[in-house]
C-alpha cells in the first residue's frame, strides 16, 4: 500500500531534488559527445578530467574531489589504460601508492573534449541568458562553499 502524498513537501521545490534534476539533464548533453567520438563513459571522463587539470594523482584522490565510488574509478581506470588514455606508476614517496597520469593521446582527447565542453557551456549560457548563468554559477558556488564540508562531518 502506498503512503498518501503530503502536501507540504513539495518534490519540485526541494532544492537537492532540483539541483539533481539539473545535473542530470545538462550532464547527459555533454555525455552524448564523449560518448559517440571517443566511447567514453562518465566516469571515464571524469578520472580523464580531473587528470586533464590537476596532473598525476592517485586513484584515491581523484574519488575524493569527484565524489566517484572507488569500484567504478578502479574500473575506469583499467578502461583508460587499456585504451592507451592513461599509465599508472608507483610514486616514489610511497610505494603503496600509484599515481595514475594522462599519456600523449589521453591529453589530447581532453584538450579536444575541453573545448566542445566550453562550447557546451556556451550554449548552455545562451539558453537561460549571461544573467541568469553567472547568477547560477555563483549561487552553486554558494551552496559548495557552505556545504562542501558536508560529507567529511
């Protein structure tokens, strides 16, 4: 039997609910392009991005600053290496560690995948008005600021 639906909340008006709508909607844009030029997978472009712009770092890492489980990064990461997008290597401060780093065609496609994503952007940014966008933008800064701790409490 299903519980009756209260009428004081409001599904639509729940802000986690409509910043996951939202992320959903534009993220599927931008995946539709990884996807069909370089069979990409979200995960796989996220551990390629995050390399893209912070260098070598550690499969650890990047699950932490991009909130990826550790089972679906450990995967991409054997995809992109496979795939010749990315070596691995034993770092020298700890032999625990390996960091994981973009090769010679693994930076290419993320500066070819960065400039279709600055044009999707932009696209993005005509759609709902330059107002409107930087009045997004700085209100999601907001919220990451205020909440960015959140998960580490």
């Amino acid at each position: 039997m299903r519980d009756t639906p209260r009428p004081d909340f409001d599904l639509d008006a729940f802000m986690p609910y409509l910043l996951n709508q939202a992320a959903e909607h534009v993220s599927l844009g931008f995946a539709a392009t990884y996807k069909a030029e370089y069979g990409l997978t979200r995960t796989q472009w996220r551990v390629m991005a995050n390399l893209g712009r912070f260098g070598a770092m550690s499969a650890a890492e990047i699950c932490r600053i991009s909130h990826i489980e550790k089972t679906r990064a450990s995967r991409a990461v054997a995809q992109l290496e496979a795939e010749g997008y990315l070596t691995r290597a034993r770092a020298a401060d700890d032999r625990r560690r390996e960091d994981l780093a973009l090769t010679e065609a693994g930076r290419e496609v993320y500066i070819r995948l960065g400039a279709r994503g600055m044009a999707y952007q932009a696209e993005m940014e005509a759609r709902i008005g330059p107002q409107r966008f930087a009045a997004l933008q700085d209100g999601l800064r907001a919220l990451i600021a205020a909440y960015g701790d959140a998960a580490d409490d």
